[in-house]
C-alpha cells in the first residue's frame, strides 16, 4: 500500500503539471506522513545529504562552462568547420548540423543546452537554404539529444554516483556510441536530402578552407581535449575538470573571442545557477524517493519479476530497454537515472552486464525521452525557437525515433562498442 500512495501520489501531481522536482518531494513527503516507519526528518536529512557530495560538483561547473561557451559564439564557429567538411554534399547542410550537435555535445554536457545553442543559428539557416523548417528543426531536436551521450555528460555524472561506477570511464565509453549516432544521423540526413534534392554547398573544399575553419574554431575544440585529457591522464578528478572548463571557458570567451564582456557573468552566473538549481532539487528530492523504493524493498520486487519472466540475458535487456523508453516519456533525464539506476543495475550486474556497458544503454535510451511526448525538453526547445506547434513537431520527429531505436539497438548488440576504449 505504501508504494501505491508513493507512485499514486507522484503520478498525480504529474498530471497536474507539479515540476518533477517538486512532484518527487511532495510524493515523499505524502508517504512518509502515510507510514509509520518513514520519518519526516529523514527525509529532510536526505535532501541534505543527498546533495553534499563532491562528485556533484561538476553538474554546476558543467552547466556554467556550457553557458559560458554557448554565449561566447561558438556554435557559428563549430557550423563553419562541420559545413568545410560535409557542407558540399547532398544534404551538406544537415549534416553539418548533426556534426555541429556532436561538437557541442563534447562542450554543454546537456541535451537541451546542445538544442538551444545549435538549434538558434541552424534552424534558421537550413530554412534559409531551402530545407523543410519541420525537417530542420527535427533533426537538431534529436541530434540535440547527443549532449548527454557524448562526454562530459552530465546523467553520466549522476549513474556514476547512483552507481558507484567510474565517472571518467562512462566518459571514455560513451565517446564511440555516441559518434555512431551522430553519424547515423547523417546518413539518414543524407539519403532524406537525396529524396527531397537538398543539395549541398557549391564551394569547392580546399586545404586552405579546412586550416581556416579550424583556426577559428581551435580554442572551442580545445574544451573537450582538456577535459577528458585532464580525467584520463589522471591530471585532475572529473569535478575539477569541470572547474577548468568554466576557467578555460571565460579565458577564451573574454581575451579570445572576445564576444562576451565582463558584464555579461551576470546574467550567464544566473542562468546556470538555475538550471544548476533545478537539477539539484530533482537530485535530493529523488534520493529520498528511492530511499523510499529501497525501504519498501521494491527494487528486489522489480528484480525477482524480471528474473521470473525470462533467465535469457536478452529478453531481460529487452524488457529494461522498453520500461526506461516508457519512464524517459514521462520522467526527467536526471530522476529517473537517480531514482533507476539502484533499482535496474543489481538486475544487469545479476545477469553479467558490464555495468559501465549498462550505463551507456540506459542514459541512451533516456536520451530518446528528449523527444519523446508528453515530457520531451527537447521538442519544447525546438518547437519555441521553429515556431512549430508540438503535433507539427512530433510527426515530423517520428522518422528520427526509429533512426534513434536502430541505433540503440545496434549498441545493445554490440557491447564492444561501449566498451573497448574503457
């Protein structure tokens, strides 16, 4: 009964529209006045403790570098060296969009973070070259959704801590998954412009163009090199990378580019101090939800009936794959890695999933939530930059799902993908 009055309780203030944050904490609060063995206090003491973790650090540093990058002209710079690459081929446009995601998505560490500061310029610009604003805005919508796949990554961060797993090889892992997915992107792209005769560019590639573009893209590139380098090299811990990220961030949007003045930090500091603060609520308030789930023994509830419907490694993988496609519909990125990843990783380290492998699956498979009705953050970043209303949109994104679902699938059936750089 308790866990009916928890999951009762927070489903309905869903539908009410309650942010998920809020909606975590009041189900919590709701169940512990309900039963006589949760304490009020505990529950407080977790948002606490929950949040005092220095791991989680490197969500707000994260956050802050991506504004801080985002703002200082970057996104026009990374199109510039994508379009030198790809811009001349069929569909050259688009392709150099989904690279550009893929650029971004190794700086923002976020998938709406990827959409909004991509999506601004590129939108737009497809349009202008002749390419259907509801194909358009679609693609950048699901490549948006690489910002959490392809390192830094923000829910990567938070698996790691759920999980009690290496952040810097999630990192390491989820470079190649993600690269394939961006590139699967393209081909779809590709074969699209084909059947719909958007051509490319009519400028010729040169040396001479590549070395400019990468000139004035260089310092943007940088970012991820220092970051991950700084991890794997063992120079410094995933939290303070983070940190010399924002440093290397404002030096170069600052003294560099020059694009962005000291009294821009302001409003950037504010920005990310609210997303950083929104994400941080989920984070507490959805510990002391699984505290919940854990006390009422429910994950090895979940266990035992996964492991009764099937011992085939596959059909179990299958049936988490298709319950995280259903919670990613409904259930923010960050909650339902934090409040998932206790209750699914005992099932995948119980039938002999690397769990650093599973990581990868999960937050890929939460990644297609991006675009995914009724919660899909992506398709509301992109429906409010296109002016595309959200069935517009939703129709439009549908071809991209099933590029999206082959994809995942290929990387569930290939763990080596995942794993062979780790």
């Amino acid at each position: 009964m308790t866990a009916f009055v928890l999951f009762g309780s927070f489903f309905l203030f869903m539908i009410l529209t309650v942010p998920i944050g809020i909606a975590l904490g009041l189900a919590g609060l709701i169940t512990a006045v309900y039963s006589t063995n949760i304490s009020i206090t505990f529950l407080v003491q977790g948002l606490v403790t929950s949040t005092d973790n220095f791991a989680l650090m490197a969500i707000p540093f994260f956050i802050l570098a991506g504004e801080i990058m985002g703002k200082g002209g970057i996104s026009l710079r990374l199109f510039d060296l994508a379009n030198v690459f790809v811009g001349r081929f069929t569909g050259g446009f688009a392709m150099a969009a989904v690279l550009t995601c893929m650029f971004f998505a190794a700086i923002s560490g976020s998938g709406p973070a990827t959409v909004a500061a991509v999506g601004g310029i590129m939108i737009p610009a497809m349009v202008a070259q002749g390419y259907d604003k509801k194909f358009a805005t679609a693609l950048i919508v699901t490549a948006g959704s690489l910002g959490i796949i392809i390192p830094p990554s923000i829910p990567m961060v938070l698996y790691g801590i759920s999980g009690n797993q290496s952040i810097g090889d999630l990192f390491m892992a989820g470079i190649v998954p993600g690269i394939f997915i961006g590139v699967t992107l393209m081909v779809w792209s590709y074969f699209y412009s084909k059947k719909k005769n958007f051509r490319g560019s009519d400028e010729v590639f040169t040396v001479k163009k590549m070395v400019a573009a990468l000139n004035r893209a260089k310092w943007s590139l940088l970012v991820p090199i220092i970051i991950l380098g700084g991890i794997y090299s063992g120079i410094f811990t995933p939290t303070e990378a983070a940190v010399i990220g924002v440093v290397y961030a404002a030096f170069v949007g600052l003294v560099l580019h020059k694009e962005i003045k000291v009294k821009d930090f302001p409003k950037i500091i504010a920005d990310a101090a609210v997303s950083s603060v929104a994400i941080l609520i989920i984070i507490g308030t959805a510990n002391t939800f699984g505290t919940i789930l854990t006390m009422e023994r429910i994950p090895q509830a979940l266990a035992d009936a996964f492991l009764a419907l099937s011992s085939n490694t596959f059909v179990i993988v299958l049936l988490i794959t298709l319950l995280l496609l259903l919670i990613g519909c409904f259930l923010d990125t960050s909650a339902a890695v934090i409040i998932f990843t206790p209750i699914l990783l005992p099932i995948a380290i119980e039938i002999g999933l690397d769990p650093i492998y599973f990581g990868i699956v999960m937050i890929i498979t939460l990644s297609i939530g991006f675009i995914t009705p009724p919660l899909g953050v992506n398709l509301f970043v992109g429906s409010g930059i296109s002016g595309l209303s959200m069935p517009v949109l939703v129709r439009a994104v549908i071809p991209f799902f099933v590029v999206m679902l082959i994809s995942l699938a290929i990387i569930i059936l290939f763990p080596d993908m995942s794993l062979f750089l780790v």
